[in-house]
C-alpha cells in the first residue's frame, strides 16, 4: 500500500470485492487514505511505538482503523497492550532475537475488530 496522496479511488475499488481489507503501508499515511481499508498498520518497524505517535490525528477516527506491527521488542507488557487498545485494533509483535533468528510464534493482539457486513 502506498503512503503518499493519489492511489485512494484505486484502493477503495479493491477494497470492494473482499469481506476484510487489510492495508499496510508500515508508516503514516494522509488521513485520505482514512476508508480505504478496514483497517490500516501505521507503524511497521523495530520497537514499540509510542503513545503519542497512535494517538496524535489517528485518535479523531474509531481505533478500528489503526493497527501496528512491530519485531524484536521481547517485552510486550500487559500494561502496553491495555494502553494501546485505547487507539488501536491489531497489535502484532514479531519477536527477533537476531536479525536472521525470530521467533515464529508471533503475539497477535485482536481487540474485537469486526469485518464489516454487507
């Protein structure tokens, strides 16, 4: 998925013949692409993002939209995920141990989004 402005007509027709669309551009997008997919991951990278970084202009949209994935952060705390849940529906976190050696049980956090119904 692309993260600059242009490529949203296009996104939404696709997003037409599937039951669940999933977007991941893996950063910040412009809040046209707010829409196109059911839910979109804005955040793909090593860590956690922060609180500030979900919350920012994402808050004024149902938390629905917004999904993160993330690798090599061994310490996913209870707390972390609770907080998060207040601004996104998926969280994902890939544990790395190397950068050749992760763990193929990833934590998939699933906070009741719902496909949407035809």
């Amino acid at each position: 998925m692309s993260n600059v402005s242009g490529y949203e007509n296009y996104y939404r027709t696709l997003s037409k013949y599937a039951t669940y669309t999933l977007g991941n551009p893996g950063t910040d997008i412009p809040t046209t692409y707010v829409g196109t997919f059911d839910t979109i991951l804005i955040y793909e990278s090593q860590g956690l993002p922060d609180f500030s970084y979900l919350g920012g202009w994402h808050s004024y949209y149902e938390r629905n939209n917004w999904g993160v994935t993330s690798y090599s952060h061994l310490h996913l705390s209870q707390r972390y995920v609770l907080n998060a849940k207040q601004y996104v529906g998926y969280l994902y976190n890939k544990q790395c141990f190397t950068k050749s050696l992760c763990c193929f049980a990833p934590v998939l956090w699933y906070f009741g989004v719902r496909p949407r119904s035809e």
